[in-house]
C-alpha cells in the first residue's frame, strides 16, 4: 500500500505512530525530493554543477545589487536588446530597443538612459538621435553593440522600414567625449550593409579587435535577387576584425546551423578568445533541439566550419554573452532552459568551456510570474575583475540592471 504525506501525518495525529508529525512531514518531502531526484533527466558531466562551489555562490549572491532603469507602460511598454556598458568618463550608459509595446515595429527607436553612480539611479529614458529620421525607410530603429576602446565609443545600430524583414540596414557611429556629441552614422562594411546585426565585441591578445555578426543571405533558389528582395531566411555567421584599432575591416567565416537554406533563426553570437588563441562562437538555435550551437576557429578567427555543432548546454531559442575572465575562465549570462527562457543565471568555466561548475541563479523568474520572459542579457566585467555588470530585458517591458558578484581568482 503507498502512503501520501498527508495519510502518515494523520496517522501521527490519531496515535497510530508515534514519530513527532513536524517529523514525519520532513521525512516525507526528503523522500519525495529524492525520487524526482532519481527520476529526473540525468545532466551531462560537462554541465553538471560542482557542489564544492555552492558555498561560494551562496557568498556571492549576497553581495548581488540591482536597479530598474526603466519600466514601461503600454501604449510605449518595450524594452529589447538591452546593452551597458561603462564610458571612457566612468559613467554607465543603458542602450535599449524601445517604442511602442511590440518589436520589430515601426514604432521601435534607439532609447537610452545614465547612470553616474554606478546603477543606483538612472535619467529618464529619451530618444537617441542616430542621425537617420524616424520616417520612411529608416522608421524602425534599434541598437545591436555598443563597442568601447580607449576614448571611443561605437554604437552599431540597424533600420527597417516595417520589420527586419524590410530595408533592414545595419550602421555605425562614434563619441570621443562619453556621447556627449556623436558622428554621422556610417555603413557596416561589405555585404553585411544588408540584413546584418553586430553583436558583443572581443579584443584579442595579439590586439585585434573582433566583433561577431549574423547575416541573412536568404533562400538558395532566390540568389539572382538583390539581397533585400530574397525572403527572410539562411542565416550566416562569422566575424569582423581589425587590425588597426577598427579603421578598417576584414569579414571572415559564413557559418550555417542547417543546410536548410528556408531555415530562419535569430542566431545571436558571441565570443570567447582561450589562451591558445583558438576561438569559440557561441549562437542561439531556434527550433534546433533546445541547445545551444557552437563552432571554433583554430587560427584566431580567419577561418570557420562551415556548420556550427550543438553543445550540452540547453537553450530555448534566447541570446547568450560570454565574458572573459582571464586565462581558461570564462562567464556565461543565459537561460538554461529547453523551452522558456527562465531562469536568468550565471554560469562560469574554469577549463575554457569544457565544464560548468560554478552555476547559480540570479533571478529565478519574470517579475510578471512563471510564463514571463527574461531576455537579451549584456553588460561588461568591472575593471577589478569582481563584478559582472549587465542589463537583461524582463519580459519586454521592465529594463533590469544586474550586478553579479564573481567569484574570487584562484
């Protein structure tokens, strides 16, 4: 006969067993724990966490702070592709997609608000002019990257007309002075003009700088059309990189998820430079299984597979970064989930992405319960080396600054 929790507390309460009921209802829900335990889905090692990093990622979460930056109200609700970064003046700055309360829509535009003491408050958010009009075929607007070096700084942005599937233009401008004044914008170099977003950039040790894309060249039957008459499909990824402090660019790498050319996806990449100069990209893969891609250049980032390969690490189809941490560590923002993306949490390899050991949770769900969505994690590691700053959009309304405690260098 099988006994519920609730039939041997009772038989507790009648005298028929003498155990302590606060008793027997913990030795019934250490029982039911340890058969979900044993039932559930077995994870690969890789993937697996260590529990001798549970106490530091108890420690650590105690230290954790965040602020809103935003959180907006229908009609004007969106919040999407949230980027933070900190300016060459030591001020933060918060780029968001924003307008209008759904995206792609001809009511998004590039928002962005301020913070001079570090996420505790931030200025209203406002337009940022990007020097294109919010009409005709640059009416829809949204930034991809915002990319600091020394006193410059370079947002990368993208227009449509309608939706991405529409005049989709991607372009760049310049601040020396902390967007205090900014350039005219200027075109994405070669072919990625077109249906391209810039995504997180690296600096790699020998100096280069390296900024993945992803590219749609659409379907293989509709090559003899222009680019942006081609349906929206077969997306690309590779990498740009410069050698001469982003003067000029060579574009590198046309990796594919599926020999599908109709296939469509939002492939979201970054990446993380190891010790050997080798170079791994990341990409989200919608609908490919609920895992996340990856591929690895073996020659700093000149040539690519052609095919990207699934990791163990699962994914609902949402961006993930990676940061550096020095050396083989490296820090994962993510939803490491199959089929929704929550929760938000921190993972980080000290093997170069071989395995995970250190994972925690930094929020567990959307402020708006179960079925909301946390989404677009980007920021940027303190210059100690302690901190993870970063912004995640929650549920495309509520823009959430996060900053994450990292653990101590071994």
């Amino acid at each position: 006969m099988k006994f519920t929790e609730a039939d041997i507390v009772k038989q507790a309460e009648i005298g028929k067993l003498t155990m302590d009921p606060d008793e027997i209802k913990r030795r019934a829900t250490v029982g039911k724990n340890l058969v979900n335990k044993a039932l559930a889905p077995k994870l690969p090692k890789s993937i697996t966490p260590d529990p001798t990093w549970a106490a530091q990622a108890l420690e650590d979460a105690k230290q954790d702070f965040k602020s809103i930056p935003y959180d907006g109200i229908t009609p004007n609700k969106m919040v999407c592709d949230t980027t933070l970064r900190e300016l060459p003046d030591g001020s933060w700055i918060l780029f968001i997609l924003a307008g209008g309360d759904t995206e792609p829509s001809p009511l998004n535009y590039t928002g962005v608000t301020r913070s001079i003491d570090m996420g505790e408050t931030w200025s209203p958010l406002e337009p940022f002019d990007v020097g294109f009009p919010r009409e005709g075929k640059t009416i829809g607007q949204g930034p991809t990257e915002l990319m600091i070096l020394g006193q410059r700084s370079t947002l990368f942005f993208s227009t449509h007309s309608k939706h991405w599937a529409n005049d989709w233009r991607s372009w760049y401008l310049t601040s020396d002075n902390s967007f205090k004044t900014w350039s005219k914008p200027i075109e994405v170099p070669g072919r990625l003009k077109e249906r391209t977003f810039i995504r997180k950039h690296i600096v790699c040790k020998d100096g280069r700088i390296m900024i993945p894309f992803q590219h749609y060249i659409g379907p293989d039957d509709e090559k003899d059309k222009a680019p942006l008459d081609r349906a929206f499909t077969n997306p690309r990824n590779g990498v740009l990189i410069s050698s001469d402090g982003g003067a000029t660019w060579s574009e590198h790498g046309n990796i594919r998820l599926t020999p599908n050319s109709r296939y469509f996806g939002w492939a979201e990449n970054d990446l993380f430079e190891h010790p050997d100069s080798r170079i791994t990209m990341v990409i989200r893969g919608d609908g490919l299984g609920g895992m996340l891609y990856k591929a690895e250049s073996k020659d700093g980032g000149k040539t690519w597979p052609e095919f990207a390969s699934t990791t163990p690490i699962p994914n609902p189809g949402s961006k993930t970064t990676l940061y550096n941490l020095g050396g083989d560590r490296v820090a994962i923002l993510h939803n490491p989930n199959s089929k929704h993306r929550s929760p938000m949490a921190l993972w980080i390899s000290f093997d170069g992405m071989k395995t995970w050991p250190y994972q925690r949770v930094l929020q567990q769900e959307s402020v708006d319960g179960p079925k909301g969505r946390m989404n677009y994690p980007d920021g940027f590691v303190s210059k100690d080396g302690q901190w993870l700053h970063f912004a995640f959009d929650d549920n495309r309304h509520r823009a959430v600054h996060y900053s994450a405690k990292l653990p101590p260098v071994n």
